[in-house]
C-alpha cells in the first residue's frame, strides 16, 4: 500500500461538479421550461 503526502493529497481531485456545469443545467432546465410554456399557453404577438 502506498501512502501519500500532504501534497499529494491535496492535489487529488475527483468527483466534484464544477460551479459552470451547475449554472448550465440550471439554464437548460429555464430554457426547456419556457419553451413547453409557450407551447402549453400560447399568446398573440
């Protein structure tokens, strides 16, 4: 078994999201929603 020292430890990095991949979903789902909007209440320009 190896061990691993501070440094590399703090290095290490795995299944975090990321703060963008979060804002874009949220923009996605905000987006997906105003549109079966639109279809579901349409309005007259």
């Amino acid at each position: 078994m190896e061990t691993l020292q501070n440094e590399e430890m703090k290095r290490i990095k795995g299944g975090g999201i990321s703060v963008w991949v979060m804002v874009g979903i949220g923009a996605a789902i905000v987006f997906l929603s105003g549109i079966i909007d639109g279809f579901v209440h349409p309005e007259a320009c």
